[in-house]
C-alpha cells in the first residue's frame, strides 16, 4: 500500500500540476470581518498534542463568533459540539501547523471550480505522502482526506434537488 501511495506520489509530482507551499511559518493575524480565521500553534503547545482531552476542543475559535446563534441561550454549547474533534484533525493527525507542499489539479481548492473530480496530495517531511480527493455534482459534494490547510477531513452531502456547484 505505502509503496502504491509513493508511485503515485511521484506519478503526481513529475505530472503537470502546480506545486504551493501552503503554510507560513509566521502566524496569520485574523480578519476583521467576523469570519474565523485558523491560526498556526505555537511551538508551546507542542506538549499538548499528546493529552486526549486537548484533542476534543477547538484552540483557533473557543468561543463562538457574534454571529452564530445570537438568541440562544446554549450557543457556546452547540458550538463546541458543531466540531469537537478539530484540534485533533487539524494539529495531531493534520499538519496545518507546519509548512508543507501541495500539488494536484486545484491543490487550494477543496472542490474543482465548476464541479467535477478534484485531487491532491500535501507532502510535509518524512510523512507519507498525503492524499485528499473531492467530487462535486448537482447531486453529491464529497471528499475525503488533508484539505487544502492541512487537516484530516470527510464529508457526504447529498442534495435531491438540483443545485448547481460552485
């Protein structure tokens, strides 16, 4: 398997697809416009990707922004619920703390512009390389694998009406 995902590795790379290194190494300020913005950990927080419990918050947002649920009274509740795994995804099997390269057909999208099949894989030291797929019809949004910022993510959404891709 591992050497299957490495031919098609270098496959990927000597193709004809874009490379970009995707992460700085200088934290991003956040934007003032309401939308959260992930933040690259500090080197401090290192020792915290080993404890369980720090898996299940969120250190980029805590708390919930002004706009999410306004009125009520347990929105930082049903914040923390909407996904509790996200410093898991992003920081303990994701790599969005660290500089890595990506290539692939739209490798700073998730979906393909227009819909279809998009891929990538993210390379970052002496990890296995790490692959994502997406597919996006009138139908179905889907992907599977490191997103665009380097976290470990899955998603299914089936529409049964038409709704034209972005």
């Amino acid at each position: 398997m591992i050497r299957l995902l490495a031919l098609l590795a270098l496959g990927l790379a000597a193709s004809s697809c874009s490379t970009v290194v995707h992460r700085p190494k200088a934290p991003k300020t956040p934007k003032l416009d309401g939308k959260s913005v992930a933040q690259v950990v500090p080197v401090k927080r290192k020792m915290q990707k080993w404890n369980p419990i720090w898996w299940i918050g969120n250190v980029d947002t805590p708390v919930p922004p002004p706009d999410y649920k306004p009125d009520d009274p347990r929105r930082a509740r049903k914040w923390y619920w909407r996904n509790p795994g996200h410093n898991f995804t992003f920081y303990v099997v994701g790599v969005a703390d660290q500089e890595f390269t990506r290539i692939g057909r739209h490798p700073k999208d998730v979906f393909r512009p227009g819909g279809g099949l998009n891929w990538a894989v993210s390379f970052y030291g002496l990890y296995p390389p790490l692959p994502f797929v997406s597919y996006q019809s009138r139908h179905c949004s889907t992907y599977l694998g490191w997103r665009e910022r380097g976290n470990l993510g899955a998603k299914l959404n089936l529409r049964w009406r038409g709704v034209e891709p972005k």
